[in-house]
C-alpha cells in the first residue's frame, strides 16, 4: 500500500496516456454542467432555505463572476464581456448586491463562509474601491470566518502593487496569477503579452502583503509552443518559486469559442509535441518540489491544497480543488453555479438576462439539476477518486446502505482492463490509482458516469491529456 507522500507524485507512461487518451469530463461536478436542464428558480430558493442552521450546516463557500476584460485573450474559453467602459462596472455590481441581498434572504440565519473566491473574466477591472464596496456588501448579509480561504484571480498586467496591498486589506489571502507562457513569440500568437518582471513583482507584492498562497496559471499546448519553450517557461515559474501551479491542456474548439478563431490551428503543436511538452513538464515540477494534486495541479508539500489531500479533505467544484470537503456553494453573477445540497443551479449567461431576472426581483436561476440517490452515489465515488486517488468501499456501504461490489458490479468488470494495463490495483476493501495511472484518473472516474453510459457526448468535452 502507497504512502500519502507516494500518492503525491505521478508517473508519466507515454504508452498508456496514448492508449487511454480521448475524451471527458473535467468533473469540477458530477452530474457535470452540460447535463443541466432548464430549471425552476424556486427548487434552488428552496433549498437555500432548507439548510440547517448553526453548526449542523455545511460549510458555505462563495463565488462571484466578475466577467469583464479590457482585452481579449485568444485562447480563452471564459464567459467573458470584452470593453473599454470602466462605467459597466457600476451598474453591474449594482445587480450584483440585488443577488446577494436575495439569496440571503432565504437563509434562516447569517451564513458562516469559509471560503470566497472573485473569478473572471478580470476581477480587477473593478477599481480597489469598488472591489471594497463588495466585499463590504458580502460582510453585511454574511459572517467570513477567520482562518478561511478567500481568494482572488489576477492579470499581473492590469493590477498595481497599491492595489495587490488593497486586497491584501480587504482580506484576501490566496491569489491565482495568469501566465500561460513567458515565450514572447507565444504571447504575441494569443495576444496576451505580459513579461518576467510584471509577474514577478506581482508574486513579490502579494508575499510582502501576507498572502498565504499564490498559484499560477500555465497553458501547454498553445501556438508556437514547444518542448524546449515551455521548459523554459517552467524554469522560470519554478524560479519564483510560486505555492502552486496550474497546468492546462489547450483545447482548441474555434466553433465553441469565437476569439480561438483568431488562433492560426497550423502554429499549434502536433499531438505527439503536446505529450512531449507534458511529460517533460510533469517531470521538471516533481524535480523541483511540486507534488501532484491531481488532474493539472501541482503543489509545494506546505501548501494547504497538498496538506489537504494528505488529509483526506481534499474537493473538487467549479473553481478546481478546494480544501474544504462537501461545501455548499452559493454562485453570485453572470453564468455563475451554485451548489446547495442536492440541488446544482447556473445563473443566466448573458447581461440582459441576468439584469432581467434580478429587476423583476428574482435570483437569475435558469439552468439546473437535483441530484438523486444514484447521483450522490456516483458524485462521491467520482469526487473521491480524483481528489484522493484511492476508494475505501465500506463508508459509501455505510452511508447508502448499499453492497459496492453488487451495486457497481458492471463498473467493477470494466475497470479489470485498467488494472490489467496498471492504471489502478483492487485492494481487500477497494480500489487505488497507481503513480501510471493518475494522470488518466478522469478516464477511471468516466466508468462510473452513468450519464456517459446513456448519451456519451465524445465531441462535448475536451481532451483528457
């Protein structure tokens, strides 16, 4: 049986990511978002209100979408508004408060929050005072409790130090830094030119400032990139020695998202580069410290991301891997989800939806799911295995009254070639996902999507490497 510490740590077999390599889930849910329906706003009100107060409630985390960008990234695949006009920003924090306002209304008392998280578009479109005015507004309608997360995306091109130390003031302790690639003829391709320094003094800032933990974000797989390139680019991360990083695989899909169109497909790299790229990737962050998270998450040992997985409470939602287990998630803003008990709920995805719905005085809800038993089942399963990479059968038993080799008797005879090919071994009470196998775990947790089963959707997700 594997250590924790062995467990943080991931081997890259070339021959089996090319065998098992295809499409999937990113599973930040399960049922994932593209199963959501159009949905009744009143399921998600009631479930708001349906929380248990007091210390039998759940942790409660938040997230704001903040969608605008004053400039276009080619790659990106955000729900994004792209414009000049700082005055937007008035009337949609206006719209926003409404949200908050209402969904704290159904709560029977003052929601206790341990994590919040701005994402974006650019969060920091917001002037410092804006910014303020929200996080007062949140103050006001809920308790932040000390010792939580609450963190803040960043474009180191778009923030000043002065600005790095009003977050710092108004709370956050966690900031995610954009990169994707410090090769200056990459930058140029997706138009996203940022240099060394303007990340580094960032990084610097937020660490003079008190923040506890900075990530970066890194892409492979865009134009012009190659082995070389992007070793470099690790280097010079690794350098700044950031608390984690983030390493994402590209998907190009221009008939999805228009700005990729702008991504000439013939300066992207071929798929054997992409794994050449990766693997040398995987290898220089493990050299360098980095523990594996799982999926494209790296760590420092200390971090509180890795310290968690050593735990056991390592999560998965929306924004990635959190560190608080099971939260309820309350999402405020444009295209936004949420997560309460059973029931998943997605705001509307444009401006004037979205405005519509809260100006009639109503929470902007129109696409969702509840889940049902099957569904938590399966969630669980799923949730565990790619945040811990190993499945003890005996807590879901107790927890579903279930038999796990009966109930999941068909997953179990499929999942025999992956352990035949080493990508997991069955234990006397479960499963484990071997050091090969970890960097294929979305393709071990799709055997128990029971959605796939019924309608596969090959071309709807990206690729799994």
């Amino acid at each position: 049986m594997e250590s924790y510490t062995d467990l943080q740590r991931a081997v890259f077999d070339r021959g089996l990511i090319e065998r098992y390599d295809g499409h999937g889930p990113r599973y930040t849910s399960y049922p994932t978002a593209d199963r959501f329906a159009d949905f009744d706003a009143q399921r998600y009100n009631a479930a708001i209100e349906e929380r248990q107060p007091g210390s039998a409630a759940k942790p409660l985390s938040l997230y704001f979408h903040l969608p605008f960008c004053d400039t276009i990234c080619y790659y990106c695949a955000c729900n994004k508004v792209i414009t000049k006009d700082r005055g937007r920003t008035t009337e949609y924090l206006s719209y926003l408060k409404q949200e908050i306002a209402l969904a704290a209304s159904l709560l029977k008392q003052r929601g206790k929050v341990w994590q919040l998280h701005l994402g974006g578009g650019t969060p920091t479109f917001f002037s410092d005072g804006q910014l303020g005015d929200l996080l007062a507004y949140v103050h006001r309608y809920f308790e932040l409790q000390d010792g939580g997360e609450y963190s803040i995306e960043i474009d180191p091109r778009k923030v000043s130090s002065a600005s790095i130390r009003a977050l710092a003031g108004l709370g956050f302790n966690r900031m995610s830094v954009g990169v994707q690639d410090f090769d200056p003829q990459v930058q140029l391709a997706v138009n996203r030119v940022q240099s060394e320094e303007q990340t580094r003094a960032v990084i610097d800032e937020a660490r003079a400032a008190g923040f506890a933990s900075v990530s970066v974000d890194l892409i492979y797989g865009l134009p012009l990139q190659s082995q070389a390139s992007v070793h470099r680019t690790i280097e010079r991360i690794v350098a700044l020695r950031p608390d984690r990083i983030a390493l994402y695989n590209y998907a190009h899909l221009p008939q999805r998202f228009a700005p990729q169109r702008r991504i000439d497909e013939a300066s992207l790299p071929a798929a054997s580069v992409k794994l050449d790229i990766l693997g040398d990737s995987i290898q220089a962050l493990q050299e360098a410290g980095y523990l594996y998270i799982g999926m494209d998450h790296f760590a420092l040992p200390e971090d509180d991301l890795a310290v968690a997985q050593r735990r056991g409470r390592l999560h998965r939602n929306f924004q990635g891997y959190s560190t608080y287990a099971d939260s309820d998630l309350l999402g405020f803003g444009v295209s936004a989800i949420g997560l309460v008990g059973p029931v998943y709920a997605q705001n509307a995805k444009t401006l004037d939806a979205y405005y519509g719905a809260l100006a009639q005085g109503r929470l902007p809800t129109t696409r969702g799911l509840v889940m049902n038993r099957d569904d938590l089942i399966r969630r669980t399963v799923i949730q565990t295995l790619m945040c811990q990479f190993r499945l003890s059968y005996a807590p879901l038993e107790i927890s579903y009254m279930i038999d796990f080799p009966t109930y999941f008797a068909e997953e179990l005879s499929r999942l025999a070639a992956f352990a035949a090919d080493g990508l997991l071994q069955f234990t006397s009470d479960g499963l484990e996902v071997t050091a090969r196998g970890r960097m294929l775990v979305r393709a071990i947790a799709m055997v128990f999507d029971c959605y796939l089963k019924a309608a596969p959707r090959p071309n709807g997700y990206s690729r799994l490497i």
